[in-house]
C-alpha cells in the first residue's frame, strides 16, 4: 500500500507539472510523458504484471463503452452547457497545439498508460485495502490531480470518467475494456468530435 500511495502523491506532482509548466512545448508532449512515467512506476510495482492479449469481445465492449459514454458526455454537456462551457473550451485549447494527428496518436498512448496507473494497479490496491469503497476513492484522487488546474468542470469531468472507468473495470474484470473504452472517449472528445 505504501507503494501505491507513493505513486498516487507523484502523480500529483506530474499533473501539476502537466497543466501548468511549458516544457517539453506542448501539453500533449507533457501529458503522454507523465502517464508514461506513471505506467512505468505501476508496472515496476505491480504483482501482476502480465498482460494477455486483448480479445476480439473486450475491444469492441471497451470501443462500445466509450463512444456510449462520449455521447453520456455530448448529453450532459448540453444540458450544463451554460456552467461548463467555460472550463471545456479552456481544456480546447489544447488542441490547436500541435496538428491533430500528433494528439490522436499520443491518446492511445496516454490512455493505455492512465489506466494501467489508475484502474490496473492503484484501483485494484485500493479496493483489495477498502473493498468497494476503493473504486470510490480512486476515483477521487483521480479527479483530485485536476484541481490544480482550477477548471471546476474539468475535475468534475474526471471525477465521472473515473467513476465509470471503475466501476466498468470492477464488473468486467478486464483491462482491456477499460482501455478501449478511455481510447474511443478521448479520441472522440478531443479529436473527431470536440463539444466546443
């Protein structure tokens, strides 16, 4: 557990690094490369290191979750749009960074990695530790590491990203449902059908 809190108070660290530094020349480059060292510090960590090759069932369940939970997205932010509008168009301007090949093609990257720190190994710790109550407070931190960013509709946003990346990973018992499901939203999100 002392691991798993060790990796959660960097992780603090690194996003704060990720939202408000300019190294590296783009958030994009920042980001991909704080979930890579988050992945890294996890897999050096974590008991149950092999991963088997996703199934043909898992990628379209995890690519179904997304893009239904994109559209849950689409949905509610229609309907706050007025309270979230702000915060999402500040996360946009992201994307004009970088051309948008580079950010669809970190997405996979990052969303692989993040889930691998979050779901795969703080998760699975967190709840062996609490029982159910460790989706829960993963899901906290997760959005916690956004509050340095001072976007209200972001951290909440990630709060009920983590939340159902959680409780899908819980009830699925697969990693890579989860990870296709963060890949489909993120690429739908960010890339090929930004709310703002």
């Amino acid at each position: 557990m002392q691991n798993t809190i060790i990796g959660v108070v960097f992780s603090f660290l690194l996003w704060y690094f990720v939202f408000l530094s300019d190294l590296l020349f783009s958030f994009w480059y920042r980001v991909t490369g704080a979930s890579i060292i988050l992945a890294t510090y996890a897999y050096l960590n974590d008991e149950n290191k092999p991963l088997r090759t996703p199934t043909e069932t898992e990628i379209a369940y995890g690519l179904g979750s997304g893009i239904l939970f994109y559209a849950l997205f689409y949905v509610g932010f229609n309907v706050f749009r007025r309270f979230v509008e702000g915060g999402a168009s500040n996360v946009y301007l992201f994307r004009s960074e970088l051309p948008l090949i580079i950010p669809a093609s970190l997405l996979l990257v990052t969303s692989f990695c993040e889930e691998y720190f979050w779901r795969k190994y703080t998760q699975r710790n967190l709840v062996q530790a609490y029982g159910d109550n460790g989706i829960i407070i993963t899901s906290v931190l997760y959005a916690a590491i956004h509050l340095s960013t001072t976007n209200t509709p972001l951290v909440f946003a990630a709060l009920i990203a983590g939340v159902f990346w959680g409780i899908l990973y819980e009830y699925t018992d697969s990693f890579w449902i989860i990870v296709f499901s963060h890949i489909a939203w993120t690429e739908l999100i960010f890339v090929f059908l930004p709310l703002t």
